[in-house]
C-alpha cells in the first residue's frame, strides 16, 4: 500500500466500510475523505463501485436459496 495516495487510500477504505457493512467506518472515511479533498463526485463513484461489487455475492446467494427451494418442490 505503499503506492497509494493517503486519497487513494481512502477510497479504498470507503469500498470496504460500504463491503463489511460498518456505518461508523463508512461515516469516518466520507468525512476523512472529504478532508483530504476528494471531490462528492468522486466519492459517490466509489461507493457505487463498492455497491455493484456487493451485489454480486449477494445475488449469487439468492439465486442458490430460489434454487433450492424450485429442487425441493420438485421433489
């Protein structure tokens, strides 16, 4: 991580806050964000990214539960 800007960083750390789902860190790293100058516009695009990359297990597990239960009324 040393390659990283302290504004990339946070970014980043926006990402994972919004992934594990922590409203206190997603709240410090908006406002740590914000300090540091990064633009509203950049950090909206950050937690979209974070969003759609969350979704993606998510929609995986649900499709899993739909599936399982379509096998066990067949049954």
């Amino acid at each position: 991580m040393e390659n990283l800007t302290k504004k990339e960083k946070e970014l980043v750390a926006i990402g994972a806050a919004l992934g594990s789902n922590c409203i206190p860190c997603i709240i410090y790293h908006i406002k740590e964000s914000k300090r540091l100058g990064i633009t509203i516009e950049q950090i909206k695009d950050a937690v979209a990214i974070a969003d759609k990359v969350k979704k993606v297990p998510a929609d995986k597990v649900l499709a899993a539960a739909h599936s399982q239960l379509k096998e066990n009324i067949e049954l």
